[in-house]
C-alpha cells in the first residue's frame, strides 16, 4: 500500500458514520503509550571490571535500587568487564553520551589532571582513613571539574591498600629492575621507569591472559585483582606494601541526567550516596578476605622488610609526591594539607 500523508479515515457503523467509541478508545491507548514511552529511561552502565568484582555487585546494588525506589522510571544495565568500552575509554563515551553512566578509574585521568590522580600517589594515603580525607577534600574539585564537562559525579569507592605481585620475593628494589611490569595508569608506568622495569600498559580485563602468556610477571594492585584474574595460577608472591587505595568513580552525562524528572534524580543522587558508603565498607571487608584467598590457593604473602619499604617511599614514593605536587600546583597542596 503507499504511503499516504492525509488523514486516517474510521471504518464507518452500519448507520454510515465513523465509530466513536472505538476512536475514543484508541486516542485513549494511544495516550497510556506516550506517557509510559516519557515515564521510562533505560541507561546503560559502562563498567571496567567482572561480574563477581565487589565494585561490580555494589553498582548493581544502586541499579536495583534506582530501579525500585523511582518506581521502574530509570533502569540502569550494567555492562561488566569492559564489555562495552574498555576502561580509559569510558568517561569520553560518558562525556560525550555514547553511554549515559560509567565507573572510572580516577587515576587513568592522571594526564588530563594530576587532581584526580592523588590517590594513586605512592604513599602519600596509605590507609582507609587517609583515603576518605583525601576523598573528602577531592569531592567538590571533582564535581566542578566534571561539571565544566557535561558530566555529573555520583559517587567513588576505594579499592584495598595496593602490593605488588612478582614472580620472585622481592627483597630490595634492585631485585625489580628488568622485570614485565604491568602498568595501568601513568603513574604505574612511571613507577616502571624509577626502577628500571619494562613496563606494558595493560587493564584489569586482559590481565589473566596477558599473564598466562608471559607477556607480565609483575604489577602493583590489590589483593581483589589478584584474585579477579587468578593472579596465584601465575606468580607466586604478592608483597603487601600498602601503597595507596586508587578509587572508582561513578559518571553520568549531564544532558540525560537532565532530561531525568526531579523526583528521579533526587532518587539516583541519594542511591549513589547509599553505594558511596557501601562501597567503602565493601573494600575494608574484601581486603583480608582477598589476600586470604591468595594465600589458600598457594600464593606466598611477603611482609616487605624495613630496608625494603624505605626504599620504596624514599626512591619512589618521595619523588612521586613532589612530581604530582608540582603538577596539581595548588590543588594538590590544599589535598596533601588535608591528610595532614
């Protein structure tokens, strides 16, 4: 049949005229279907790590709550795994709405503002306590920063305190030298070049198989990864230096969380304030449980030596420090004032 612009004509009643009941009925569908059509959002949720990983369950955790506190109006899916974007792709595919929210790791923005990388400082919070004043000075920089950039901060949780994974017990910075580092943020790499190892920058989701292929024998990260990617089937030693809790970073694109009616945003803001908090929890929990697990499945857990963790804070910690103070200018001042 071809397509015709003029207007539809009712199928006439015996008396000749159009049915207006059946009209009426059909205009009255029609409106039930618009305003259903408005009433309901579907996001989906870039994520970089796996299904089991605690920053994973608690994002469903917010989804589901999201879903059920605004009535079905917002639905968020996740999307595990860097199964939609890989990790340092996700806060552009959230700036620029190819996905309407993301988790990001703060310290991959290291190159666009050293502001955000504080918590991957060598060092400088080495503990849950420092790590949530450092979170506290960091909260309102972040969200002017996003802001300025269409995109809204929800929320950010830690992960546990950082170690090292070799293929050997590393007993003095010397003994990393020349090893297959695996690096996942500039600051990572930059650890790689203070202590001449070869460094491969590689995400959490190509860890087990770039470890299965010998193409890594050693990285720094906590006790979670090594568990996520089956890091004891691979390297023998994990070394719990303690170094610093990274954290994660919950992003929406700020058009789509506009276009979202007050009632539901008020519901995603306060759910996100509910996961922040559960998050944190989460990551105290996991910590022992984590390297525990290392252990039970043959991994040897290395309390690094005195001679090794100062050299570790005065060769690469020190320098670290004074590099990122000097690139966050100010910012960084105000945030290493607030550990103090």
């Amino acid at each position: 049949m071809p397509y015709s612009s003029g207007p539809a004509k009712m199928a006439p009643t015996n008396s000749g005229e159009p049915d207006m009941t059946r009209m009426l009925s059909l205009a009255a569908l029609a409106a039930v279907l618009a305003v259903g059509a408005q009433a309901q959002t579907k996001w989906d949720m870039a994520l970089a790590y796996p299904v089991g990983n605690y920053h994973t369950v608690n994002a469903q955790k917010f989804a589901d709550a999201v879903k059920a506190r605004s009535g079905g109006k917002l639905e968020i899916v996740l999307h595990p795994n860097g199964s939609l974007f890989k990790a340092p792709e996700i806060k552009r595919a959230v700036q620029t709405a190819q996905v309407p929210i993301g988790e990001v790791l703060m310290v991959n923005l290291h190159n666009e503002d050293p502001f955000y990388s504080a918590d991957g400082v060598p060092f400088l919070a080495t503990s849950f306590a420092d790590a949530k004043k450092l979170m506290d000075a960091q909260k309102p920089g972040i969200a002017r920063r996003m802001g300025s950039q269409g995109v809204v901060f929800l929320y950010a949780v830690p992960w546990p305190p950082q170690g090292i994974y070799a293929d050997k017990e590393l007993k003095s910075l010397g003994d990393m030298e020349g090893l297959k580092w695996r690096a996942y943020s500039p600051q990572t790499a930059r650890i790689a070049e203070i202590v001449k190892a070869q460094p491969l920058t590689i995400q959490a989701a190509e860890l087990a198989q770039a470890l299965a292929t010998g193409k890594v024998n050693s990285f720094v990260s906590s006790g979670v990864t090594g568990v996520d990617s089956k890091t004891y089937e691979h390297l023998k030693f994990f070394h719990d230096t303690q170094a610093w809790l990274p954290k994660n970073m919950v992003l929406v694109n700020h058009s789509l969380y506009s276009r979202l009616d007050e009632a539901t945003r008020r519901v995603l803001v306060e759910e996100a304030q509910k996961a922040e908090a559960a998050g944190w929890e989460a990551a105290k929990k996991i910590q022992d449980e984590s390297i525990a697990t290392l252990a039970k499945n043959g991994m040897t857990i290395v309390k690094p030596s005195a001679q090794f963790v100062t050299e570790l804070k005065t060769k690469v910690g020190a320098p670290m420090i004074a590099e990122w103070a000097k690139g966050a200018g100010g910012d960084g001042e105000m945030l290493a004032k607030a550990l103090k």
